[in-house]
C-alpha cells in the first residue's frame, strides 16, 4: 500500500508535491517505452511517434494559456519562455515533413489532452498540477532524452528535431526552477485545496505512463 505523504511532513509545498508523487514519477521514468527508446531498441520512428502525442497535449496546455494568464492562481506559472507549441512543431516539419499534422492522437494521448482541457475550463489549481509535471520534467529529465536524440539519429545539438526541449527564453534553467518552486510554495489555496492539487498532479504522472503504454503497444515486436 503506497504511503501517503501530508503537509505536516514536508514544511514546503513544493516538497509535499515531489514526495507524494514519487510513485508515479518513477512509474513515467521506467516505463518500458522510455527505457527502450533511452536504451538505443527503438529508432527514430519510435521518438518520431512520441514527438506527434506531445503536441496535442502541449496544445491543450498552451491554448489555455492566455485566457489563465491574468488568473490569480494559474496566471503566475504561464511564462512564454516555457512555450513549447512552435519548437514542437518545428521539430514535426523536420521529423515527417509538411504533412505531418495527419497524425492522429493514441487513446491515452486523448484522455490525458482532454483532461488538461477540463481543468484549464474550471479548475485553475488543477492546470497548475499539469503545468508543473509537464514544463519542469521537460526543464530537467527531458534534456536526457534530447541528449540520447542527438546522439541517435544524428540531430544537430539543439537543432531541428529536439528543439522541443531547447527552453532559449530561460537563460538560467536551475535559477528558473527554484523560482517556479517558490511559486508552488506561495499558490494561494487552503490545505484541502493542496490536497487536490497533489492528486491530480499524480493524476497527471498516470496519464503520462498511460501514452508511454500506448506507445509501447504500437512498438511491440
């Protein structure tokens, strides 16, 4: 039975959200997808195909995003340096070519765009939850992956093709991150409120390792 982590143990909310999801977390970074494409079993087709199921969920981050920027509790995290739409796009023209927006979302890919939609629409706390999982994984573990790319299927160092994860609005990525951590820290929700939060932060982590399953079932054998 999981533990369960609650704000009298971590002093900071930032702190509480990491712990709570730690489980869930671990379940993304260890699915079978992402150790077989990190671990050279899969080629360029494979990141090819994980690259489409990111678009459509960064597009339901993003197109929320300037109807939340004035919202007390969301408007503070939407930073246009965190944008990542255009960079995803870019990289799909390099990855498939001018027809590359024929690609169709995977059943996961769709539960997890629409849930993001469904907060954004009425629960701002709860697009914040989605926020952070996305924008600081990508900030931190997501440059592995750029790194396995380049090294691959011979992308240009932060060139076409991983320009998805190359965050040139953020000059200084650590400094940014303890930033959006104290952000976390001062989100202005009562407790049961943060309990929420937490939840669907671990929502988020599920439905993430639901597109890698997805994924992995489209690679099978």
């Amino acid at each position: 039975m999981e533990a369960r982590v609650t704000a009298t143990q971590c002093s900071r909310f930032s702190d509480l959200i990491r712990s709570a999801t730690h489980a869930q977390h671990t379940q993304a970074e260890e699915s079978a997808f992402m150790a077989d494409l990190l671990g050279g079993r899969l080629g360029v087709e494979a990141y090819a195909r994980y690259t489409e199921q990111l678009w459509f969920v960064y597009r339901a981050l993003e197109d929320a995003a300037d109807a939340l920027a004035a919202d007390p509790v969301a408007g503070p995290f939407i930073h246009p340096g965190l944008l990542r739409v255009a960079e995803l796009e870019r990289d799909l023209e390099h990855l498939r070519g001018p027809d590359w927006r024929t690609a169709a979302p995977l059943p996961a890919t769709i539960a997890y765009r629409d849930r993001i939609a469904e907060v954004a629409a009425a629960w701002p706390a709860g697009y914040v939850a989605h926020h952070y999982t996305r924008y600081l994984g990508d900030l931190s573990g997501g440059q592995v992956i750029r790194s396995v790319a380049e090294r691959s299927w011979g992308f240009q160092r932060k060139g076409d093709g991983v320009r998805f994860y190359v965050f040139e609005g953020i000059d200084n990525p650590a400094a940014f991150k303890r930033e959006y951590r104290e952000l976390l820290d001062a989100l202005p929700v009562d407790e049961s409120e943060r309990d929420r939060v937490v939840e669907e932060c671990r929502r988020a982590f599920t439905l993430n390792s639901a597109v890698f399953a997805d994924l992995a079932l489209a690679f099978a054998g």
